[in-house]
C-alpha cells in the first residue's frame, strides 16, 4: 500500500476541483503574465504544484494526482525518496558549490559511477562533468571529434539530443532546429529501425539500416565522407518510445568496429534503471564508446555527465569543454545515492517483469481499442501509439493529446510523444506501489472507452461496466508490437505486501 509517511499519497487519484482549481488558475496566469510563451509543460499539465511523495503530486488546491510522467524520466526513483533527501540534507550542511576541486561527495560520486557503467567501461573510463543533457551530448561529440582528428555524426530520425545551439542539430524534430542561428556540425541523417513504421526494409531486423550505413561509408559516390561517431538513443525516447530490433545495436556495434567509428550512447532518457537494466544498451550487450549521462543522476537535480574510454585520447587540453557548474556538490551527493539504490536493490528486475506485465495490460486494452495501433516498451518505458486505423497507421496525434487530458482530468498524468504526438509514454517512477498502476491502468481504459463512446451510444457490450479484469490477456492481435520480455508469473501483486512500494525499497535505512 502507498505509505503516507514514507511514500506517495495513498488516496491518489484524488480530484477536489477540478484542474485547473481556482489557485492553479492564478498560479498559470502569473505564470503567462511573467514567463515566456514557450513555456510548454503548463500546456500539457494546466495545474500549479503544491508538493510531491514518491510516484504522486499534490497541486495547490488540493487535487492528488498518480504520476506517469517522473519528470520526463529524472525522478526514476520517485520524488523525495528519503535516503536521497537524507544524502542532500547530509550534504547542505557542508558545501554546495566547490568548482572541479575534489570533495569527498565528487570522490564518492565517481567511485560509485565507475563501479556502475556497461560492459568493457567498467573501471576503464574517464569522466567529464558537464550539466544538462544537450550540454553532455555536444561534449561526447566534441570529444569524438577530438579523438578520431576528423568530423561528422551519424544521427538518427526521431532522435532527441537537445536544443543547445550545437545539440539541436543532432535532434531530427523540424520544429526544434527551426530558426537555430548557431551553425550545425555535419551531420548525417539515418532512419532509425522502427518495428511499426519501418523505412528501410520491414521484416530485417537491422540489416536495412546497417546496409544504408555501409552504403554511406563504402560507396564513393554516397556524397559522405566517413563520419567519426554514430550518436544512438538504445531506445527513442522523445521520438516516441521506439524499441528497435534485437540485432540493432549489436550489428552498430560491429559497423563501427569494422570503419573505425566511435559509437556513442545517448543514455539520457533511458539510462539508471527506466528500462530494467542500469543501462538500456545492457539489454543487447553492447559497450558504446562514449556514454552521455544525466536525467535521473541528479534525482532531480540538474547534473549530467561523460563517460568515455580511458584510451580514446591520449589526453584532453586543460579546460576542455569547461564550465561553471559541473559537478555540483548537491547533486553529487544525490546522484551517490541513486546509483546505489538501483545497484543494491532489486529494483530493476522487478521493473523488467513489471514493466512486461504492463506492456501486456496496455495490449489487452488495445484489443478492445482500435485507435491503439501498438504497444511497446522495455521495463518503465512503455510506448502507446494511436493510429486513425490499423490499415494505414496513419498517425493520431489528437487522441494521444485527448488522452492525455482525459487522464490529467481523471488524476492521473501521462505525456505524449513521437514525431506526431501520437505515442502515450509510460515513465513512471520505478518503484511505484502496484495499486498505483491498477488504478492508473483502469483510468486510461476509462478515458479510452469515454473517448472512444459516441455521445449519445449506450454503453459497449464488450465491456463490462466498472474496472477491467485484473489478470492477464491472451496472446495480442496482429498488429501489435511483439510482447516484450517473459511471459508474466501471473497478476501484478496488490495489498500491503507489495513489496514495491516506497515504503519498504526506499525507506530510510534503520
Ligand atoms: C535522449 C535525450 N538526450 C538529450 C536530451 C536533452 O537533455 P536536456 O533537456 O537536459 O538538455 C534529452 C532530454 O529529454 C533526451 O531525452
């Protein structure tokens, strides 16, 4: 059960007023009188927040919401867990801002983060501070161009990098690049493999990408000149939660290999246990090169960093992508405390079976929903996509944004991505009480049957009035993504044994 004293609001979702209340009203509309019209969130989540506990937030006035969001994959562990808030107080008392110069936290930190990386990196990388996201992705490419003496990234469609000047035009999103005055570097564009809306060959796994990328670095005539690093999310994050073929990142891996290209891992959204693993490229056994971190490092403080392998350079200059605030003192302790709760319980592979059971309640839901054209995910990182109709899977971003507001009328917050906006994202925080995602899951099926209704029709006959069966589908329809991970053991476990609530994985150690 959800603990009110250690974990998230029990009685989540819980509406007073509806959103947005009277206070968040006025809250919003000081908000557009004083900040810019590109704020975006306020749009998406028309409410002014109070406080937070662990997968739930209270807004102003008094509504109670389920959180599905997570602070866009940075509150993985949830917000306020007590020993990240006992880390922070510990670290108020002693300093907060340090420059690079060496504290116990920054030791402890980088100790812990070598102990954590992927594969071969594991006690064979160096570490370069940097602050947010598209800050670490221009430094890996920056640093990438320094080792290989060359320049030129290989960068997918759906991609997302950030909007830094140099970062943006790693991202594919028309909108983001639009109006950019900084020069880009060279980038080359690839599709992504993308099971549902595949570009380059359908039924191949990778191959038709990996040929396009030999095509490119072989043909004389592709109009390319060989690039020093391919940059890849594991996972599309922003693109729309995106999981490609099983073979993709292994035959990258071994494209690189084969032309002397560095493989960066844009591990930003997918990295510190939101797809099961501490690092999505775990999954396929792949070590990149370089290894963009940030997002959940800080539980939500804003920290990144660089992770690359100690004989990639000989040596960097002093002052090498230098800056005020790397490595923050805050932060840092924070981030000692995240990487040891995920290294020490046994969070991710209960996020990897969760996360399959979900994928499979979302499939059951899409069987009796057709505008659900398909379902994927890997652990925390569930992709809903509508679709106008199945045949044409012609994008449906305004149901995907209905929903969304449906649900955030209902309690429960959930966002939208995807080229088109048409992909629900499921990100909750991963230790997320059980009954939370029943109740989470029935309102989505709500506001689905409600969306779905005709105004005036009675009520559908296949399905009962009142909640969905708990329990397990039969195998998905045609039409929907391959289920994910093993078959599930048998129903997501509720009442107050569920062993993976707040209240018992994160309480404050005794
Ligand atoms: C995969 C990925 N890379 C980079 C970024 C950019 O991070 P930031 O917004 O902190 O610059 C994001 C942000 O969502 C991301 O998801």
């Amino acid at each position: 059960m959800p603990d009110e004293e250690t974990g998230s609001f029990a009685d989540a979702p819980r509406i007073v007023h509806p959103p947005p209340g009277p206070r968040s009203r006025e809250l919003l509309a000081e908000q557009a009188r004083l900040e810019t019209d590109a704020v975006a969130y306020s749009h998406a989540f028309p409410m002014a927040i109070r406080r937070a506990r662990g997968a739930t937030i209270e807004d102003v006035d008094g509504n109670r919401y389920i959180d599905w969001v997570a602070g866009v994959s940075v509150l993985n562990l949830g917000h306020r867990p007590p020993r990240l808030e006992a880390a922070l107080d510990r670290q108020r008392a002693e300093i907060w801002h340090a420059l690079e110069l060496p504290t116990e936290a920054r030791a402890a930190f980088l100790r812990e983060l070598d102990e954590s990386l992927p594969g071969s990196l594991r006690h064979h990388a160096r570490f370069l501070f940097t602050v947010t996201g598209g800050d670490a992705v221009e430094t890996a490419v920056q640093l990438a161009d320094f080792a290989q003496h060359r320049s030129g990234t290989v960068a997918f469609s759906g991609a997302y990098h950030g909007v830094h000047g140099g970062a943006v035009h790693l991202t594919s999103g028309r909108r983001y690049r639009a109006g950019s005055p900084f020069a880009g570097g060279r980038v080359i564009r690839v599709p992504y493999p993308d099971p549902y809306r595949p570009v380059l060959g359908a039924d191949e796994g990778a191959a038709g990408t990996i040929a396009y990328l030999e095509h490119l670095v072989t043909d004389p005539g592709s109009g390319v000149d060989l690039p020093s690093a391919v940059l890849v999310e594991p996972i599309l994050g922003e693109g729309g939660y995106v999981v490609p073929p099983d073979d993709f990142l292994p035959s990258l891996r071994e494209f690189c290999d084969r032309h002397g290209i560095l493989l960066l891992a844009d591990e930003i959204h997918t990295g510190l246990g939101r797809t099961g693993r501490m690092w999505a490229v775990e999954h396929a056994g792949v070590t990149p090169d370089i290894l963009c971190i940030s997002n959940a490092i800080g539980g939500g403080l804003p920290m990144s960093v660089v992770a690359y392998r100690d004989d990639l350079v000989p040596r960097l200059p002093t002052g090498f992508h230098l800056g005020t605030y790397r490595g923050n003192p805050l932060g840092l302790a924070v981030g000692t405390e995240v990487l040891r709760l995920l290294r020490e319980d046994d969070l991710l592979p209960r996020t990897a079976a969760r996360g399959a059971r979900i994928v499979d309640r979302f499939q059951a839901i899409g069987e009796r929903h057709p505008s659900i054209g398909n379902v994927r995910g890997r652990g925390f990182m569930i992709g809903v996509e509508f679709v106008r109709d199945r045949a044409s899977r012609q994008p449906w971003g305004e149901r995907a944004r209905s929903m969304r507001a449906a649900l955030f009328a209902r309690g429960v917050l959930m966002h939208t991505g995807g080229a088109w906006d048409q992909v629900m994202r499921f990100m909750a925080p991963l230790p997320i009480e059980d009954l939370l995602l029943e109740r989470g899951l029935e309102a989505f099926e709500d506001a689905l049957e409600e969306l779905d209704t005709p105004v005036s029709a009675p009520p559908s006959p296949s399905h009962p009035p009142g909640h969905p069966p708990i329990g397990f589908p039969p195998p998905s329809t045609p039409g929907f993504g391959p289920p994910i991970g093993p078959p599930p053991p048998g129903p997501l476990p509720l009442g107050p044994d569920d062993p993976g609530g707040f209240s018992v994985a994160l309480r404050h150690p005794r």
